[in-house]
C-alpha cells in the first residue's frame, strides 16, 4: 500500500478522497496550496505518490509547477494530476513525463482505477 | 533603282520625316509629316523649319537640338519635344536627327519626328493612378504592403513603415522575409505567399503573433492576392496586415472566463459526486447501483462543459464526441477494468445546440445504463451508441446483443407525463421512441427526435 499526497484546495473533497485511499489501504497526506504540498515533499516522510489538482487558489497551473518541482525532490515520484477543465494538448504539455490524469468530477471508482494505475510498476 | 526605293520607304515608314538644309530650310518631307501635323507640301517646301504654319516650330527646345546639339555631333536619338501645337494640340514627339553627308547636300539634317503623345498620356496616367493608390493605401490603418514578383516590397502604407519602424526607402527593394529581425521568416507564410502568383491562389487569415519595435506585442491577420495593373503585364501581391490584436485579447478573456466557470461547476459537481460516494460507504449492497447510476448522469452533465467551452462560442456541440465521451465516463465508471462489456460510438457528425445537450446526454445515459443493467446477465457484450439523419431526423440508437429486453425494461409508458427518466427526455426533446423491430438480436431502441440544432420546434415545446 502507498503513500499519496493529496494537493486540493477544496476541503471537503480533498477530505474525501483521503477517506477513499484510506478504505483502499493507502495513507494520505494533505495539502490545500502549493507552499504546503512543498514542506510536505521537503520533510523526510515516504510519500509514493502526489495526486494535485492543478487549479490551486490563484495559481492556475498550480499543480503543473508543483509536480516539476516536486519531481527535482524526489526523482521517484509519481503523479497524478486532477482538474475541472479539459485537458487540452496545451494543458498536457505541462505535465511531467510519466504522469496520469484524471477528470473532475471524478467517482471513487475512477479515482480507484486511477491509483491502481499510478501505482503498477 | 536605288533612288526609287529610298523614296518608296520613306513614304510609307509611319515616321514624319523632314529634310533640312544647313540653314534650316525645308528641302523634303514624307506624306507622314503632312498628315500628322496637317499641313502640305507648298507650305512646307522651301520654308525655314521655324517659320512654319505661323511659326508654331519655332520651339525652344528644339532650337537646342538643331542649333546647339546636331552641329557638335553626327546623330541625336530620342530627343523629347513637348509642345502645344495650335492646330494638333499638346504633343509629346520623340525626335532623331541626323547629318547627311553626300556631295552637294554637306550640312543636311534629316529629322524623324515621332509622335508619342498617346503613350506618354497612358505613362502619366498610370503614374497618376499609382500615386492615387498610394495616397489610398497611406490612408487605411491597416498596414499594407504591395510586392514585387521576387517578393521585394515596391510600396508600402505608412502603417506598414510604422509598423516595423522603417522609411519608404528602407522598406523598398527588401523582402518581407528579411523586415525586423527576420520575424516573417515562416516556412508556412513563405509556402502561402509563392503560390498567390503563380496560381493566382489568395489568402487569408493567417495569423502571425510578434513583437513589434514601436507597436509591441501585436497579432496580425495577413491577406494576400495577386493585383494587376492596367497596361502592365508584370503582377504584384498586395499583402494587408490586419490588426487582430483587441478581437485576439477579448477572445482570450472569454475563453478563460468560460473555464473560470467551468473549473468552478465541475468542483461543484466534484462535491455532489462526493456527497453521493459519501452516502454509498453506509448503504446497503443492493442499492449501491443506484447510486451509482446517479454519480454517472452528473458525470454526463459534467462532460458538457468540456464539449460546450471548447466548441465555438455559443455554438453546436458535436454529437458525436460527445457521445464519446458518455461512453467513455459509462465505461470508467459503470464497469471494471475486468468487465467483458463494451460501449462504442458509431455517429455521424451532426450537432446538437447547447439548451438540448442535456437532456440528450442525460437519455442517452438512462439507456446505456438499462443496457448495462438488464443485457446482459452473464457480464459480456457489447453496447452501441449511434446516431445518423434520417428524413430530417436524428435517429438515436442504443443498440445492445444481449438476452434482449422487455419493453418496459426500455421505457415505461412515453406518452403519459412523468414516468421513468426516458420518458421525460424524449418529451423534453420533442421526439418519440420507435416500436422495436422484429428478429433483431439483443435490443436496440431507436429514437427519433428533432434536428438537434436551431430552436425547439413547437412540437417539442408543447409537449
């Protein structure tokens, strides 16, 4: 089972999705900005993977900037990113090598299959 | 023989040709000068170029050539005499002399006087034109520029010289590839420019974004077509920059205002999915598809936002990617990744208008679901989703291969109000659902409803 970073300045469903991965097994950590999810990445604790939305407060690529520098702290992490708008080919451009994503709204069930994803080799 | 010849030629050349003496007299002249300048050979023979017809030769600038010119030198070509004659009017004529040398004649001038007042009146007159063009073209705001063959600018607009900092004579000469810093240098522009001549192929709206020295960062349209000039034969382009930089900018606003809001619906509807899955952790097994059920019709609705802000604004849906799209979420969301069941799209490309989207996807979703839920008990097969015109119709068709449904696991009683969820979409849509078919395998359930784009027909609104 992992460790996931859960990036989402909506509360309750960053909440909720804590409470999803921790039916599923997983331990998740939270952060509602980009500053916090950083202190998070900068401390010693294990984290697997960072599942950010990209929006995030005022920042609108929020999560794009965060997973690049996250990725330059730990080189093994995976990412999944989650917004409410399309993802154009734009938007994809910004994305880390190797990473997923996953629309908003998104049921628990989506959200599982995407972790399961995330987390195969 | 050779005597007759000589005057046989210079009575037919269409050249008027005069004989001088060394003292200016007129010896000779061919039937060319008579008809040209209206005179005879009594009034002409024996008089002294300047006395003629009332002294209307006696023009300064040809009293250079005859007296200051032809004696320092054997021949004058293309000597021009502009002159108001008083009887022929104002004439250009192109004069060449030359001295005859033959025993007996020593200091003879023969003059060929031709007359180019036509083709000097056409040069001028298209000189005039052009500057008139040019006086047009420093008047549009829009910077334009008109090109040589080779793609040398021969003119440009003041807008144009502004745009890029540059004189009339800077601009002159160069090619638009090498303006600036080379900016215009596109390989896709280039590819466009070299075939408005040749095929006479024009262009529009090709849309260039830079920064300029003067006007800063701008975006231009550029247009191009070949122009003609009359009594020319060469072609030129004329390339018109227009200014798209304000419509660009508004379009911008609009667009990330559009996912300002959409990026706050789908959170919203982020948050009812959650309130659902919330209630789904406490609920007894055989409900939870239900639930389910719920979670994918916001899911519908939620695709539309994507489909609507990425199509033109306020315009047509395509039908097709968002059935797509339905089935894609259904399939997410409705089936394991280990599920033997399989949703497809097979549609053409028709529209949908935005107001109808919803309940469209919303009944196309009711019926993939009833598909999924009663086709198939042994958990495989596979579901399509079409839509085709038919008459003036959208056919929309569900069509599985499963055990095959009864009727009122498809839809119960359409014509009265309320109802399951079919029922009502079709009515919200103004269509009706067609009696399934005999000898069919699975079910298929057809649907006929209005052309989805253009207002509600009456029909659709009374019902």
């Amino acid at each position: 089972m992992a460790v996931i970073l859960i990036v989402e300045d909506e509360i309750f469903v960053r909440e909720l999705a804590g409470m999803f991965l921790q039916d599923w097994g997983h331990s998740a950590l939270f952060a509602g900005s980009v500053e916090e999810a950083l202190q998070v990445l900068k401390s010693a604790t294990t984290i697997d993977a960072l599942f950010t939305d990209i929006y995030l407060k005022k920042a609108v690529y929020g999560g794009c900037d965060l997973a690049r520098e996250a990725l330059m702290l730990r080189p093994e992490l995976r990412v999944l990113y989650t917004t409410g708008n399309r993802a154009t080919d734009e938007l994809r451009a910004l994305f880390v090598t190797g990473s997923h994503f996953l629309g908003k709204p998104y049921t628990p069930h989506q959200l599982q299959t995407s972790v399961d994803g995330l987390l195969q080799v | 023989m050779s005597e007759i010849a000589a005057s046989d030629i210079v009575e037919t050349v269409p050249s008027a040709l005069i004989t001088l003496d060394r003292n200016l007299i007129i010896t000779s002249a061919n039937r060319a000068f008579y008809q040209t300048f209206r005179t005879n050979r009594s009034e002409t023979e024996g008089c002294m170029i300047y006395d003629l017809g009332n002294r209307q030769w006696d023009i300064p600038a040809l009293r250079t050539l005859l007296e200051s010119v032809i004696p320092h030198r054997a021949s004058v070509e293309g000597f021009e005499v502009e002159h108001d004659f008083p009887l022929i009017g104002l004439r250009t004529m192109l004069v060449n002399a030359r001295k005859i040398y033959r025993a007996g004649n020593e200091g003879s001038i023969l003059l060929a006087i031709e007359d180019v007042s036509e083709e000097r009146a056409a040069r001028k007159e298209s000189k005039r034109a052009w500057q008139l063009t040019q006086s047009i073209v420093d008047t549009i705001r829009d910077p334009l520029v008109v090109l040589e063959n080779d793609m040398t600018v021969v003119t440009a607009s003041n807008a144009f010289l502004n745009m890029f900092g540059i004189t009339q004579a800077e601009a002159y000469g160069r090619r638009v590839s090498e303006l600036g810093q080379h900016q215009w240098d596109v390989p896709a522009l280039r590819h466009l420019m070299e075939k408005v001549l040749p095929e006479n192929k024009p262009f529009e709206n090709f849309e260039i974004e830079d920064v300029f020295p003067v006007l800063g960062r701008r975006v231009f349209n550029l247009n191009a077509r070949k122009i003609s000039q009359p009594g020319n034969h060469a072609h030129r382009m004329l390339l018109v920059f227009e200014d798209i930089t304000d419509r660009k900018q508004r379009e911008r606003d609009a667009l990330s205002l559009a996912n300002e809001i959409s990026h706050r619906i789908k959170n919203n509807l982020q948050i009812i999915v959650g309130l659902i899955a919330f209630e789904v952790r406490s609920t007894p097994k055989p409900c939870v598809q239900g639930y389910r059920s719920m979670q994918t019709r916001i899911g519908a609705i939620a695709q539309l936002y994507d489909l609507i802000s990425h199509s033109s604004r306020g315009g047509a849906v395509a039908m097709d990617a968002y059935l797509k799209e339905i089935a894609h979420t259904m399939s997410a969301s409705l089936l394991d990744s280990t599920s033997n069941i399989t949703i497809d799209v097979d549609a053409e490309a028709l529209e949908i208008d935005p107001e109808r989207a919803v309940p469209f996807g919303l009944l196309v979703n009711e019926l993939t679901t009833n598909a999924i839920k009663h086709a198939f008990p042994k958990g495989k097969g596979h579901v399509v989703l079409g839509a085709r015109k038919v008459d003036n119709e959208v056919e929309l068709t569900v069509a599985d291969d499963g055990v095959g449904q009864t009727r009122s696991e498809v839809v119960k009683t359409p014509e009265t109000r309320g109802a399951d969820y079919v029922a009502i979409f079709v009515r919200q849509l103004g269509g009706s659902i067609l009696p399934a078919r005999d000898g069919e395998p699975g079910t298929v359930v057809r649907i006929r409803l209005p052309l989805l784009v253009g207002p509600p027909t009456v029909e659709g609104l009374a019902a």
